[in-house]
C-alpha cells in the first residue's frame, strides 16, 4: 500500500544503516525535536526580512481601475469610428443580420477570406496593454514554476520523509530561456505590432520606424499592463506563498517573494556598479541582435510576419539563458522591476524595496536603456561602414502641359469614365459603319472587325489611364 506519510519507523532504521554516512536520514533526527529556528537573515524583523506595511493597494486599484476605463472608453470609440468609416466607403463588409444561427456560419465565412490590421493609431496601444499584460502573466508564471519545482516543492517532500537539511537543486537556465523565448514569440503573434519592453519601443522610436507623438502613450499602455500582470499573479500565489512561509513564522511579503514580481536584487557580494554593468552589457547585445531583423537588403526576400517574431523570440533566448540567471541582478526588462516595485509597495511589502541594496530599484530601470543608446551607436556604425542604402531609380515621366491635359488639373474617376466612353461611342460609330458597308462579307470579316474593336478600346483604355497619371503627377 502507498504511503503518503513517509516511511514507517522499521524502515526507516533500516534505510538508516544502509546509507551512507553522508546522507541524513530520519533515524539521526529526533522525532521529538523541535524543528531548527531560521537563520538570523530571515527572521522577522531583521534586516534582510524587515516587517511589512499596511500597504495601499485598494486606492492604487482604483486609480488604476479608473484610468483603464478610461482608455478602454477612446479605444472602442476609436475603433467603431473607424470601422464605421471603412464601411461608409466600401472598403469593409456591412454587418447583416442573418436568421436564427446562420450568422454563425457568416461569421466563418469572413474570417476564411482574411483580416486586415485596423488602420488606426489606438490598436498600438491595445496591443501593447493586453500583450505585456500576456507576456508579465507568464513571465511570472514561469519563474514561480521553476521554483517550486525545483525548490520548493522537493524541500517540503524531503522535510516530510524527515531529510534535514534539504539537499539544494539548481533551477534549469534552460527551461527558463526557452520558456520565456516562447512567451514573447505567440505573443507578438497574438497582438501585432506589440514591443512588449520599452527598449524595443524607445529603440524603434530612434529608428524612425514608430512615430515619437506614439512614445509616450505607448509606454504608459506597458506599464499598465505590467502592472495588472502582477496582480493577477498576486492573486494566484497568495495562499500558497502564505502556505510556504508562515509556518515558520514570516510574512510572506518579503524581500525574498519579491522576485516573483519583477523585484530581483543582486547577492550582497555583488555590488551595484557590476550589476548595473551587467545590464548595460544586456541591453547593447539584444539591440544588435534585434537590429539586423529591423532593415531590409536589397535582393532578399523579407521573413514572414511569423518567422519574423520568432526570431526575436529567439534573440530574447539567448539573451535570458545568458544574463537571466548569471547571478548579477541583471534587468532585462526595465517596466517589470519598476511596475513590480510599485505592485508589491502597494500590497504591503517592506518599504525596503526601494533601498535595499544601495538604492538598487531606484537606478537599476535605467541601466537597459544606456545598453539600448549604446547598442544603437554601434548598429549606426555598421551601417556607416558596411552598408549602403539602396535607392530606387524612377523613370521620368512625360511632361503634360496645360492644353493638352485633358483631365484638368484633378482628375477624377468620372472624367476618366466620361472620356472613356466617348471613345467607346466613336469605336461603335466605327464598327457600326464597317459593318454596314461590309453586310455582304463573309463571318471572317465580321469577326476581323470585333477584334479591331477590342483592340482600339484597349489602346484607348491605356491611353486614358497614361493621362491619369501623368496628370496625377
């Protein structure tokens, strides 16, 4: 029968005498003793385990809750403004009402023809706050998995089966970096145009390729979905932090329950101007990895949309596997330490997060981005000394001047039609009279006279769409 309680006393003296001497065992504790006090660094109180606070997080929700109203009020109205407009010129289907549940299978027959991304400036910002509200969900997810699997879990199983002290595991750098990768990668696919890390938004600001008016909002939409990415974490791992801590006596707002947050801090033989060099070091590397899947060479084919997130995916990768585990405090993601400062601030943990170490979640934010301008001088180096833009060469077109402009000066679609169809009328006017003086030839006339008539009408469509553009131009 399958015990779930631990060896009985018989077979634990017996597992006793047969292992090494090394290994502790049940037998060499007393069952009677009580169990060992915690080391001075984590009891209440002390320095590396100050008391909590009272907190603030219900006023914080509010305001929080308010401004996401807020937000959510301007991006629906922007969205059904838009849409409204993109039916009133014909470019987007009218919703029709279909009986019963046929609108079911009109629903499956739009999406098998194919979306378009919503031409305006709020879908950025949507995709921005849900896809960092995604990728901090399982962020966090992903780091409390690997400590309990790797930590907590083991030590309760062994402090169970009476094994004290509980033998140390190392958490996989591996699954960590992977897992993450991954994370970024279907979440950039979930939600198009997201950065999901304000590096990559600054980056591609600099860049030019997002407008610096879209800065500051879209920074504003990643703190905020940082933030709610906590608290929804919060509310999944309170009982159980409770349930690992308080039986010996602690709160579980700690400094140490502060990581599944976002609020990492450096050992205390790791000074902050290493840690910081650590992050500046991270913040260059991903930039200069990211920048070549940024620009485009001139006889290459450009990656899908898909292949194209995975690749950055595959960047944050090594990036992780690299400075996430290294021991340093290094911060790869400035929004995630700085949204996880305020989160746990608010919920009660020790005003010692913000001067623990030196200050460290004061200055840490800002080490990424001195990466990110360092790394954006080097990729501008390279293209100094490597590449070359390429410019397209336009053939000169044809000067038109005013008389013979028949279009005007702004030719419209019924000007094009209206000449058109003049020259479908002197065409008919043509094969009219062919045909009349002709009645006594043969089929192989006639049908010489309808290939002369599609002939004109296409030199005449051509003609009237050179004058389009020349007048366009």
């Amino acid at each position: 029968m399958l015990q779930l309680s631990g060896p009985s006393q018989p077979a634990a003296a017996a597992a006793a005498a047969a292992a090494p001497s090394f290994w502790p065992s049940a037998a060499a504790t007393p069952p009677a003793a009580a169990p060992p006090p915690p080391p001075a660094s984590v009891l209440p109180g002390s320095e590396s385990n100050p008391p909590p606070t009272a907190g603030f997080l219900v006023p914080t929700l509010i305001i929080f809750g308010l401004l996401i109203a807020a937000g959510a009020i301007v991006l629906v109205s922007d969205a059904v403004r838009t849409h409204r407009a993109l039916a009133a010129k014909g470019w987007q289907p009218k919703a029709e009402r279909a009986p019963g549940m046929a609108w079911v299978a009109a629903m499956a027959a739009k999406r098998d023809e194919g979306y378009s991304l919503l031409p305006t400036s709020s879908r950025r910002f949507t995709s921005e706050f849900f896809g960092t509200f995604v990728v901090t969900l399982l962020q966090n997810g992903i780091v409390w998995t690997a400590v309990y699997q790797y930590s907590a879990s083991p030590t309760e199983m062994n402090v169970a089966a009476g094994i004290s002290p509980s033998p140390a595991q190392a958490v996989s750098p591996l699954f960590t970096a992977v897992s993450i990768g991954l994370t970024f990668t279907f979440t950039m696919n979930l939600f198009p145009g997201a950065n999901l890390n304000p590096m990559f938004t600054t980056f591609l600001s600099m860049q030019g390729q997002i407008a610096w008016s879209f800065w500051a909002p879209v920074m504003l939409a990643q703190f905020m979905g940082t933030f709610l990415g906590h608290v929804f974490t919060y509310l999944m791992l309170a009982d159980a932090l409770k349930h690992l801590f308080e039986p010996q006596g602690l709160d579980h707002r700690n400094l140490q329950t502060a990581m599944h947050f976002g609020v990492t801090f450096p050992p205390d033989w790791v000074s902050n101007g290493a840690s910081f060099l650590s992050s500046v070091t991270m913040g260059f590397v991903i930039i200069a990895l990211l920048w070549p899947l940024h620009i485009s060479m001139r006889g290459e084919e450009r990656m899908s949309p898909f292949f194209h997130r995975l690749c950055v995916g595959l960047a944050i990768m090594v990036v992780v596997a690299a400075f996430g585990n290294n021991g340093l405090g290094t911060v790869n993601n400035p929004f995630l330490l700085l949204a996880g400062a305020v989160f746990v601030s608010a919920a009660g943990w020790p005003r010692e997060v913000w001067t623990s170490h030196n200050n460290f979640v004061l200055y840490a934010p800002f080490m990424p981005f001195v990466g990110m301008v360092l790394g954006y001088m080097l990729c501008r180096i390279i293209e100094f000394l490597m590449l070359t833009p390429h410019k397209q060469e336009t053939t000169a077109q044809p000067s038109v001047s005013k008389k013979d402009n028949r279009l005007g000066d702004e030719p419209s679609r019924a000007q094009l039609a209206a000449m058109l169809r003049e020259a479908a009328n002197t065409l008919d006017i043509t094969v009219g009279s062919n045909g009349r003086s002709g009645s006594g030839h043969d089929s192989g006339s006639m049908s010489s006279s309808a290939s002369t008539a599609a002939t004109v009408t296409t030199v005449a469509t051509a003609e009237g769409e050179s004058l389009l553009r020349a007048a366009q131009h």
